[in-house]
C-alpha cells in the first residue's frame, strides 16, 4: 500500500473544517492538489472517505470510521516530531553515563549541578564503578561515556586526556613528615606506608612507575578501598600516597597532603567514547560540561602542587 501521511492528513483537514478551500488554504496547497490526494486515498482504501456534491462535502459512513484512526496517526506523527525537536535542541532526552568511584565521590556532582542548570529535563543514568567496569559499559552500549581512567585502554574506544591525577602523600597533621618539604619516594622508607590492596589498580601503577623504589613503601596495613585507607591515615596509623582528587572524598578528616615525586606518578583521567560512534545530543551536551570542569579542576589542582599543598580540608 502506497498511502502517504499526507494524504491521511488532507482526509482528517477536509473532514474537520468541512470543505477543500478552507483544507486547502490550511494545507497551503492548491484545492486541485488537495483533490488528487484525497482521490489516491481513496483508490489505495478502496472506499470513498467524502460524498462530494455541489453544494457541500461531507464525511461518508466509512470515512466515519476510518477518521478517529487517521487523526491518532497525524497525531502520534506530529508528537513524534516534536519529541524528535526535543532531543535534537537538548529540551529532553536520556544520557548514560559511568564513572569510576573517585570521580563519583568528587567531580561528578559539580558535573552533574552544571549540567542538570542547562538541561533541567534531560534524565542522566549513571552507574559508579572501577574504572575497567566504566570503559566496559561503553563497549557494550550500556553508556554513551566514561569518566574514568583509560590504562591500556582498548582499540574500539576513544580516549580524551583532561585531568593529570599526580599521587601526593597523605598523612596525619600531627605526622612527622606533615611538615616536610621536597619529598621523594625513598623518604617513606622509615614510615608505615598503609598499601591498597595487591592486584588494585593504584598498587599496580605504583608498582609500574616506581620500580625498584616500590621497596620504600612497606607496612603492615593492607586496604581495599580509598575510604577505609583515608580514615586509617586519618587515625595517624601511617602514611600512603594516593591520586590528588582522593584527598576529596574525606575533607572531615585531620590530613594534611605533601606533593611527592622522583619520581612524579599520575594517572590520565578523562572521558571515554565509543571510537567513530556520535553521541546524542544530550549526550555530547554532558560531555562538554564534563570537558569544562575536568579542565577547570585540572588548572586548580595544577596551582596547588605548585605551591605546595596543605590541609586536605
């Protein structure tokens, strides 16, 4: 069947308005371009929808029942497009997301506060986890983007470099070396380095930069997550070294956070995409909000370590 919403559509003007001038004024066609649409309705149905007579155009018993169902077809058409406007000019939308648990715990709500300004009715779907979980996620289509750290990273996926995570000491204020200035690695050799647990992936880059140094960082308290490892610090029962952002995540703890280097060790954080595969538009919004704050914190940390950090809080 060759039937066209445009013909549905000139069916459901002239019914409701009760003639083919006013339809076709409506239209902005001409009543003879109005007619030929009407007739190959009519011919693709196989039924008259008008009785036509010389004096007025009314609806015939069949185009009585076929009118509801033409009008709901015009309606869900022209509903389609509008959501479609919607999508397009971010008014709505859905965007999924994922995010390493640093990045959720710091950056992410700000993220989120200044995206949510600009787009109060797009719905964000984001799922925390580590960070080969978040790059996971996209590959499987689950998200549109990452906020995580690459590491060896996979072919399939694109990597865009925005925030140098450098690692920086972290100790309690009343800790001998809360006061110490140019620190290097071999300086933690006297002191008990509380360790994330082995196989993570913070005691694997560690192992990986720092070579025959790693030697200097033993101790007897073992940990599997950054909070458990920061409230142990906090109770002034060692020292460890952890990403920057960390320091964020317990701004209620008594710790003062020293750069460290000799040498310097970060890790890349940024944002994660599907190679060759555009994102929606809610979805490239987000990620240029993402792009925006990541740069901004970047700068911001960036001016600490250069003049020394204090207090975490």
């Amino acid at each position: 069947m060759r039937v066209k919403l445009d013909d549905i559509e000139a069916f459901v003007m002239v019914a409701e308005l009760g003639g083919f001038a006013r339809a076709a004024e409506e239209l902005n066609i001409t009543q003879s371009a109005l007619s030929r649409r009407i007739k190959k309705l009519e011919e693709e149905l196989g039924a008259r929808l008008l009785d036509r007579t010389t004096r007025r155009v009314s609806v015939s018993l069949v185009g009585q029942e076929f009118l509801p169902e033409a009008v709901r077809m015009v309606e869900e058409f022209n509903q389609s497009l509008s959501d479609m406007r919607d999508l397009v000019q971010i008014r709505t939308g859905t965007v999924a997301m994922s995010s390493n648990m640093t990045v959720a715990d710091t950056l992410l709500p700000e993220i989120l506060a200044s995206f949510k300004r600009e787009n109060p009715r797009v719905r964000v779907r984001l799922t925390e986890s580590s960070s080969p979980s978040a790059l996971d996620r996209v590959l499987q289509r689950q998200s549109e983007l990452a906020l995580a750290q690459f590491g060896e990273g996979h072919p399939e996926l694109a990597f865009e470099p925005l925030f140098e995570d450098r690692f920086v000491l972290i100790c309690h204020r009343q800790h001998p070396l809360a006061r110490a200035d140019n620190l290097v690695w071999r300086d933690l050799a006297d002191h008990n380095f509380i360790r994330m647990r082995m196989g993570s992936g913070t005691t694997n880059l560690l192992e990986r930069s720092l070579g025959d140094q790693i030697q200097y960082l033993s101790g007897d308290l073992e940990v599997g997550h950054f909070n458990a490892l920061l409230a142990m610090v906090g109770q002034n029962l060692g020292v460890s070294a952890v990403p920057t952002l960390v320091r964020l995540k317990r701004t209620d703890l008594d710790l003062v956070v020293r750069p460290i280097g000799d040498p310097d060790v970060s890790r890349s954080l940024g944002i994660i995409t599907y190679r060759g595969r555009s994102l929606s538009p809610a979805g490239e919004a987000l990620r240029r909000t993402c792009r925006t704050v990541l740069k901004r914190s970047a700068e911001t940390v960036l001016k600490e370590l250069e003049l020394g950090i204090g207090s975490s809080g």
